[in-house]
C-alpha cells in the first residue's frame, strides 16, 4: 500500500471517530429521525377559526425547538382526548375535564402550561332579555322551568363546573332543576349565539368567551345579558405526552415548557385568548378532579 492510501486512511478514520463522539442535542436526534411534534386543541370555539390560531403556534414551537410541529384539528373533546391517549399527538389544549382525563388514562402525562386567567376561571350564566332575569349576586334560582343549554357534553366551563354549581346551589340535577332535560350546543360561541337569539331562554359559557363577543361591534349585551357569574376555579392547561421524552430526548418536556411560557403575549391573545401563559401542575386540578369523579366523568 503506498504511503499517501495509508495517510488517507488514517485521516478517514479519525474523522469518523470524531464525528461519532460528537453528541446530537434531542433536537438533532428529533430531527434526523423525522419525528414530528403534533398538538391539538379541544375545538371550543368554531373550527376554522382554531386552524388559523394554532398554525402561527405550529410554526413558533417549530423555530422555538427546533423540530417541526403540526396542529392537528380535533372533531370534538372526545377525540382529542383519544388523540392523546393513542398517542396520535404528544401534546394538547384540553380545558379542566378533558386535561384530568387525559391525566388519568395516560399515565406519566403532565400538566405543563395554562394561561394567566386558567387559576381563576369562571362561567357566565346568561340570559335572554325577554325572560326578564337581571344579574345577581347569588345563584339564579328563577331560571328553573326555562329552557337551558350547555355549552359541550365534555367542556369545564359550559358544563361540568356549572352543573356542579347547580346541583349544589338548588340540590337538584339540571333535568329535575329546568323541568326538560338541557340542550348541548357544542361550543361556547354557539351558546353565545342561541340564546341572544332567543332559541334559548338561559345558557352556561366560558367567561372570556362571552367577553370578547360583549367587546365586539354590534352586540348586544342587553340581549344576552350575564345574570351570575360562578366561583373561580383552574380550567384550561398544555398537557403533554410522556412520549415526548422518548421521541425528542431526555429533557424535552421541560424545554416545551419553556418555549410556551416564554411565548410572546400577542400570540398568547391570539391564539388561546389569554394574555400570557404560565407554568402547570397536575395537582393545581385536583378540585377538577373530584368534581368529574363525583358526577361520573371519571372513573
């Protein structure tokens, strides 16, 4: 063998062996193994509309982490959760009942982000005018033989929280409370809409939902007016997958955590209707979870 193959060859080898000492971050690993970082979100509000907020997210966590994330759109809070519990996406903007869902059939799974306002949420119960209820302090008890609607079967906000607030307030189911049994409108928008237009007479609603429909031109609040408005307690929050770790790296769920919180506020707004986003525990919804246990959401 000449002298200059044996160089060449000696070369070679050093730089293979250099190439394979040098440590890959989780980013690196993620990316050379193609895997994606999917998100989705319970659809509270109209679904086209949650596409064009959570893609600008998909694309902030993408540069923020350096591997490429998706929002994947969900048909209804069941099935985010079920996207979840399959590991079909790794991380989720579940409201109170569905994150607690999601926590106890996914073992490992994390609370890790909520917005500024989630600790002290709250519902509205709101009214149409012709009913003549006016806002009180105390529980509106003259909503009894009205019609009445939830927002979805699985929301915190529009229906777990204010059944409970019912129940305790009046000692009665809602079907024994309203005479019929409550309408479900699928969303918080949609409740907003049926009762300022009369179809229903008095409805339960996310309160920054009602919010920012009350600041916009054009309505009319004394239509659909808020005639109580519940005690606070945690709702919304980021729940991720424990699957995260072994997909992105050791350490990768604590470095999502901080892309979230470190999102800037005009996303934030945009995106989740909050002004911010701080970190999450899983026992900041242990109330959460007493409360899906003692109406049957979770077993």
């Amino acid at each position: 063998m000449k002298f200059s193959s044996i160089i060449l060859l000696g070369v070679t080898a050093v730089v293979v062996a250099l190439t394979g000492c040098t440590k890959k971050s989780p980013s690196d690993s993620a990316a050379g193994s193609g895997a994606v970082l999917k998100f989705t979100a319970i659809p509270d509000q109209n679904k086209v509309a949650l596409q064009a907020k959570f893609d600008p997210v998909a694309e902030y966590l993408t540069e923020k982490l350096g591997v490429t994330c998706e929002y994947v759109p969900s048909t209804d809070y069941s099935a985010s959760v079920q996207m979840f519990e399959a590991g079909d996406v790794h991380i989720a903007w579940f409201g109170g009942l569905t994150g607690v869902q999601a926590m106890h059939n996914v073992k490992g799974a994390r609370a890790i982000a909520q917005g500024l306002a989630d600790p002290n949420f709250m519902s509205y119960f709101i009214a149409h005018k012709d009913t003549g209820l006016t806002a009180s302090e105390s529980f509106p008890k003259a909503m009894a033989g009205k019609t009445f609607t939830f927002g979805s079967n699985k929301s915190t906000s529009g229906r777990l929280m204010p059944e409970y607030f019912i129940r305790e307030n009046t000692g009665k189911s809602p079907e024994e409370f309203f005479g019929q049994k409550p309408g479900f409108s699928g969303a918080h928008d949609f409740t907003i809409d049926l009762v300022a237009s009369g179809q229903v007479q008095v409805g339960a609603v996310n309160f920054k939902t009602y919010d920012s429909w009350a600041e916009k031109a054009g309505s009319d609040t004394e239509a659909c007016r808020i005639i109580w408005k519940t005690p606070t307690y945690y709702d919304y929050n980021f729940t991720a997958h424990p699957a995260l770790e072994t997909l992105f790296g050791d350490g990768f769920t604590d470095r999502l955590q901080s892309a979230l919180i470190e999102m800037d506020g005009a996303l934030a707004k945009s995106a989740f209707n909050r002004e911010k986003l701080i970190t999450a525990k899983n026992s900041d919804f242990e109330t959460i979870v007493k409360v899906a246990t003692d109406l049957g959401f979770l077993r």
